[in-house]
C-alpha cells in the first residue's frame, strides 16, 4: 500500500466517524431533543387557553336556590345590581368585563374554589358583600317599568360588544376588584388584605369622580350612637367627649386610616368603619359637643376600579380598554370562548 492510497483511506474513515456526530448536533434525533431555548420575558399580552363550559352555578340567596346561568346571561343582572346602568357605555363596558373576570376567576375552571358561603358547591353568590350582587333582570325590568327596559337594553349591549372578554396579567385572570367612589385617590391591595403586593392593584390618582355623590361627605355620630356602636370592655371606656380621644396610628398608601387608637386602645381603620357604618375608611374626624363630625372620602374599599370613576373617564372619551389599564396598570384584555 503506497503512502498516497494509505491517506485516503484514513480520510474515509475520518468522515464515516464524524457524519452521526454531525447529525446529532444539528439535527436532533429521537431521544435527544435540542437545547431548551431561553423563555422569553412574561408579557402582559399572554392569553388565558383554557376552554371554559359558559355555565355558572349562581346561589340565589334571596330564594336560597342555585340556578344554573349562562355566564354572558349571569352578567346581565350583575351589571343591573352593581353599576347605574344610566352610566356613559363604555364605563358600562368596563363593568362587564371586570365583572366577568371576578366570575371566572373563582370559577373551578381557572383553579377557584367557587362560593365557600354557598351549599351546594355553587361557583358564585348574589351577596354583594360576599361575591358579586345580582338582580334578577325580568323580575327588575317589570319593577322598573319602560326605563327598566331602556337600561337592559344598554347593559345588554355593553355585554354583547365585549363578548368573552377578561382582564388578564402576565395570563392570569386579575382578582378583579372595585368599589364605588375612590374619592380622588384609589387604595393598594396589600394595604387592606392579606397576601402581598399585586402589581396591578397599586394606589393611582383619580381625577374622574368628582361628580360622584359620595366623592366627600359628612356625617355626625352622637356620642350616645358610639358608645352603642363601640366595643365597652376595660380599654374603652363609655364614650363621651371627655373620655373618646381619638389619634391616628397609620395611614395607608391611599391615603385611608389603617389603624388608630381610641381611649388608648388600638382599632384598625376597617373595624371603626363597619362599627361606625362609614362609607369608606378615608376620613377624618373633629369634636363636637354632641359627637364626632367624620368627614368621608369615597365608599367602599378604594380597590381596583373606581365606578364613578370609570363613567367620569368614559365622559371624556375615554375606552373601557383605557379604562381597565388605568386602574389595572399593566394589564390586557383576552377573550376566553366556550
């Protein structure tokens, strides 16, 4: 074997040995996928895939009875009990679709766990201040007369034109809270509930609900309504202007009472607020021979969509998508269909 014909045999074998490697590392084979490509950054635009039924199973708790609806159906009367339905439509919109986030959000078919007040195993109540208030639309609109009829007939519209559509963040459903008024300045969610910061329920400024009838208010308490109202123990005395002195501890991002102290002993703001019957934990309060003078600031509890202010955003053009991003920063609107 010359020198020459022994070189081109160790060539061949050379190329016989490298050709599987060569197709291993670019092509892939069975067995051996190829490297993991790096996850692109979370984006807001993610939608939600999963296919939902179009069934909700209402607990009716003024008939104690759970009637299943269809969720498009269900919203009718939701929007009927939680929003004017004389609102500028695209505030209407904005409702709808909030409203069917909360709804399916604690839907067993995104991983809720439905109505925990509800035998039964329904998915949702009719308690407002439990779940979601819900009117019954035929026996309302009957009630209502012809304008019952006129604001069906916009509620159903608002529904319609936003069909199958959720707010989503990084593709999860939002807990899609809201209130009535915010009174200027909406509230964080960690401030008032456990379970740490949402990114999209932040304190934002609202300029839009000053046409709101609870945007400020007053409201006098006699100290004979407080002493009835507040618990009597040792720490807190009968109250009188003498003995109720009353000082703030902390105050929330929104601006609203966390916790203070009254007689020396400590209360936070949402128990004074439901002893008290007061519209909203935003308030200040000042001394009058017959009782604190509170004044108020908003109803309700400052998360999430503002209403009124959603209809004063809606009054100067304003989207519902617009809407939602406002008091939702960050997040998108995604269409889930049965």
């Amino acid at each position: 074997m010359t020198r020459k014909t022994a070189l081109l045999i160790l060539a061949i074998i050379v190329v016989v040995i490298l050709l599987p490697a060569a197709a291993v590392s670019f092509g892939g084979c069975p067995g051996f996928p190829p490297p993991a490509k790096a996850e692109p950054p979370p984006s807001t635009k993610e939608t939600v895939e999963k296919k939902f039924s179009g069934t909700v199973r209402l607990y009716r708790t003024d008939r104690k009875e759970i009637v299943p609806l269809d969720l498009e159906q269900y919203l009718v009367g939701v929007i009927l009990a939680e929003m004017p339905a004389s609102f500028e439509l695209e505030a209407l919109k904005a409702q709808a679709v909030i409203a069917r986030t909360y709804a399916l959000h604690q839907h067993p078919f995104s991983g809720g766990g439905g109505c925990d007040r509800a035998p039964g195993g329904a998915d949702i109540c009719s308690d407002s201040a439990h779940c979601q208030a819900w009117l019954d639309p035929e026996e309302t609109a009957a009630e209502w007369g012809p304008e019952g009829e006129l604001f069906l007939k916009r509620i159903r519209q608002a529904i319609s034109e936003t069909a199958g559509e959720v707010a989503v963040y990084r593709g999860k459903l939002i807990e899609a809270v809201y209130h009535s008024t915010c009174g200027g300045k909406t509230e964080a969610s960690h401030a008032l509930w456990n379970g740490g910061s949402l990114p999209y329920l932040q304190s934002v400024i609202c300029p839009y609900c000053t046409h709101s009838p609870h945007y400020r208010g007053e409201l006098l308490i006699p100290f004979t309504r407080l002493a009835e109202a507040l618990p009597q123990d040792p720490a807190l005395p009968v109250a009188s202007a003498e003995r109720l002195p009353l000082e703030k501890i902390t105050e929330t991002s929104g601006g609203r009472i966390a916790a203070l102290t009254i007689a020396g002993r400590s209360i936070g703001g949402a128990e004074l607020r439901s002893l008290l019957e007061l519209p909203s934990t935003a308030f200040t309060w000042e001394l009058r021979e017959e009782g604190l003078l509170f004044h108020t600031r908003g109803r309700g509890h400052g998360v999430g969509l503002c209403q009124y202010g959603a209809d004063g955003a809606a009054r100067e053009g304003q989207g519902y998508r617009q809407i939602i991003q406002f008091y939702y920063p960050g997040t998108a609107i995604t269409e889930i269909k049965p």
